[in-house]
C-alpha cells in the first residue's frame, strides 16, 4: 500500500469517473448491458482518487467486509490479477456484487471523499467490476491452494447469492458443499429476477464455474420440500448442517379488483419468462410472454424498474409506473431510476390503483386510480401517502405488472420440523450468524429478511458460512 495520509491534508483533482454507457435510444430496444464497464485508464485514474484513510470507513459499509483499501491499491499499483484475489477473499461473487451491490448507500457512503465537502465518493462498485472482469478475462493466475478436507459435509437450500457465498467461504476452509437448486438453472433470483441487461446471465454461469472449480458440487431440478426433506439431508445423507437460503420467491398483490384479468403479471413471472426461459428471443425460445403495446408497472422498487424496462425492450410502445408516493420516496436505486428514466419509462406519481379494468373477454384494458397527497412519515421514515377525496382517474393499458414485494416461499419451512417461522412466514434466524431454533440448521438472506438487496443476502451467507466454521472448530 502507500503511504498513510491525512484524508484532510490531501486535495482531490480528478473528478470520479463516469461509466460509459449505451445510448438511451439503442438501448431501449435490445438486452445488451447497460453499463459497458471502465477501461484501464478510466480503472486508474478512478483508483487514484482513493485516499488510503488511515481509518477505511468503507469497509464497514460492506456487507461482506472486503478490504476495499488494500484492492484499489492493488490496482493503483497495476496488480489487477492481485486485486481480484484480495476480492475474492471475502467476496466469491465480485463480478456480479459490481453491477448489482447498492454501493451507493453502503460501502460508498462512508467513503471519506463523498463528506465534509471533498467531492463524489470513490466509485468502489465500478473498481470491483473493473478488477473482476478482467481477471475473468485474462485469467486469475493459479488456483488457490486449498485445505485438506475436513470430512465435514454442508447441504445448502437454494443456488442464490446467499447460498453461493456460503458454498464459496466453507469449501475454501475444506468442508465439502453441496448445493441444491430447485430449477434448471443456477444462480436464484440472480438468472430468473435481474434482467440480462443489468446481470448477463453468462456471467452468473461463469461465477457458479468458479465455485465448481474449487470443488462445489450442484444438484439442480432438485426440489428440497419435495424430493427430500431439509430432514432427510440431516438425518439420512448425513450432513453435518444445512443452510436454507430459498429466498422471497412469492409474489405478493394487492387484493384489488381484477387481478385475476389476463394480461395481469406479476413481476416474478413476468421476469423469470423474458430472464429464465428467454422470452425475449420468441419465438427461437419457445416460453413467449405478451408483448403489451400499453404496459402499467405498481411499485417503486427495483423489480418495478426492471419490469418496466424489460416490457420496452419486448416492444411496448408506453410504459408507465404507479407510484403512491414522489419520485424522492422511490426505493429504488437513483440508477436504475435514471436509466429508466433516460429510456423513456413516464412516472405516474402520487397515484394509488383501485381497480383493474377488463374487457368482456376477460382481458385488462385499463386501471382505475385515485390522487394521493403525502402525510406525515410512516414507520419506515417516508411520508404516508393519503387519498384526496372524489379525486378518482382512469390509465388505458393492455398488460399490469405487479411489482409491490414478495414473500417467503413456504415450501421449504413448513416441511422442516420445528424450524420457528414469524407472521409473515420468513424463518427466525440470528443477523449475525444465520442459526436457527433448530440445531445444525441456518438460515439467511430473503428467506430470513424478506425481500432486500443482493448483497445482503451475500452477507448473510458469509456470516453464516463464518458461524458454521467456528461451531465445527474449523480455522
């Protein structure tokens, strides 16, 4: 590393460094990435902004506690190869954390640069797709030595970010992994929620191969709850533990009138049909969604925001989200919502659906809403959004997204015995380290919190994957 400096003595010159992009205008009409990624004079000019702080607040910001100091100089210093090592040390997927982690409110936050004045936060995120697509590029040098096995056996419940990273941090500390995925394909909501335009799927491929590389082995179509119990693992194949991590793969609505109308989606089917089985390429893939001329989105969350630009990118020729609240109470991510917003998505705000209208042939052609206005903050900090009396309107549409949340899949848990669930039927884990009221069974990400981020998740895998190593006694 270099030398140490006071973060208040030294001046930042160079501006943070923008991402080259595809046009707006193409872009809306094919599913090639957005973000095209950092060159490596963009890479080096964008590292040497980082201040070393003798103190990295940044770290603390991240969920799985890269030593995001050490890797920026890395690049800083040319060892790119190295930088995606240190990476890989507390992060097993760091291509896909690059382009999907929030950075923006996590490690970046509490980037010194970003405070008192100083200027834009080191763009972190896009340094951590920089390092790891060039090591998948030009290869990541020798396989890291591994341990001798332990005899120590792991089942895990799902192939998603929290599944992954658990399987990454055990089979590096010589516990045999076995990973158990319910569809096709691998990777969770990674292959069949984020839109190829944000996550290629051919780089999920390549991040689970590295996995399998090291040692992981992956069983899909393989229905846990069904084909055998989390009991079964424990108590016929004899695993030493098992972590659950099946996510929040039930869609939730609003109980309004005319949900039930064809050409009424809800985001997870309508993601997993154009993301998982390639509706986008009909009729070469043979699982066509309807391709809307007038599509409405509900919700204001990312999934909102990929609906809603995936249903342009299938041909419709306006999209619009509805939206209860402003644009600043959008939870989403201020990319996302630029991007869609660049690509022509319109934003009906302070707007809360009724009804969804059909037709006598049972199809949607419109929504019934009613004006909001904003109240006093609710329980998580926004404004409470209110009806104005008699104020009630009418939107034309041929297709209605719903893309408001989901929640747990019960599957899983109501086929374990006495495995504790809340209310809303997410399993009761500990934060920290992912354990169950059951012995020798984890838990984390969505299936635990419900609906959150990518990179929670991968936190939740790691922290679970540390706890399961020092209850085996494992270094």
């Amino acid at each position: 590393m270099t030398d140490q400096v006071k973060p208040e003595s030294k001046k930042v010159k160079i501006p943070r460094q923008k991402m080259p992009e595809q046009n707006p205008i193409e872009r809306a009409h094919n599913f090639y990435e957005v973000a095209l990624g950092y060159d490596n004079d963009l890479a080096l000019l964008e590292a040497s902004r980082c201040l070393n702080c003798k103190k990295p607040y940044c770290v603390s910001g991240c969920p799985v506690e890269v030593d995001i100091p050490d890797f920026v100089s890395m690049v800083k210093a040319g060892d790119v190869i190295g930088a995606a090592w240190k990476l890989k040390e507390k992060n097993s997927l760091p291509r896909i954390a690059g382009r999907v982690c929030p950075q923006e409110t996590q490690c970046e936050a509490k980037c010194v640069l970003g405070k008192k004045g100083k200027g834009e936060p080191c763009a972190i995120g896009r340094l951590e797709r920089y390092v790891a697509d060039y090591a998948a590029v030009h290869g990541q040098g020798k396989m890291p030595e591994m341990p001798k096995p332990t005899g120590l056996k792991v089942g895990v419940v799902g192939s998603g970010p929290a599944g992954l990273t658990l399987a990454g941090a055990l089979i590096k500390k010589g516990v045999a992994v076995t990973v158990f995925e319910a569809l096709h394909e691998l990777g969770g909501v990674l292959v069949y929620g984020i839109p190829e335009f944000r996550l290629p799927k051919e780089i999920v491929r390549q991040e689970v191969d590295e996995l399998r590389r090291l040692g992981v082995d992956f069983k899909t179509n393989w229905v846990i709850g069904r084909i055998e119990t989390v009991d079964d693992l424990l108590e016929k194949k004899k695993y030493d533990a098992v972590f659950i991590g099946s996510g929040a793969g039930a869609p939730l609505f609003l109980k309004i009138p005319g949900e039930n109308l064809n050409g009424v989606y809800s985001a997870n089917e309508f993601l997993t049909r154009a993301n998982l089985m390639k509706a986008y390429l009909f009729p070469q893939a043979d699982t066509p969604t309807a391709k809307g001329k007038r599509v409405v989105v509900f919700g204001g969350g990312n999934v909102a925001m990929d609906s809603a630009r995936t249903a342009l990118r299938l041909g419709a020729e306006e999209v619009t989200i509805v939206y209860r609240r402003t644009m600043d109470e959008l939870p989403a991510r201020s990319e996302e919502v630029h991007h869609a917003v660049e690509e022509g998505v319109k934003f009906k705000i302070l707007t809360a659906p009724l009804e969804i209208l059909g037709n006598d042939g049972g199809w949607a052609v419109g929504i019934r809403c009613q004006e909001m206005k904003l109240g006093e903050p609710d329980a998580s900090g926004r404004r409470r959004p209110l009806p104005i009396e008699g104020k009630f309107f009418d939107i034309e549409c041929d297709t209605v997204i719903v893309a408001i949340g989901n929640g747990a899949n019960p599957l899983v848990p109501t086929t374990t015995k006495k495995l504790e669930t809340n209310k809303w039927g997410n399993i009761v884990a500990d934060l920290e380290s992912g354990k169950t009221s059951r012995d020798r069974i984890w838990a984390g990400g969505d299936i635990v919190t419900g609906a959150a981020t990518v990179i929670l998740a991968m936190g939740a895998g790691r922290k679970a994957g540390l706890s399961m190593l020092q209850t085996f006694g494992v270094g």
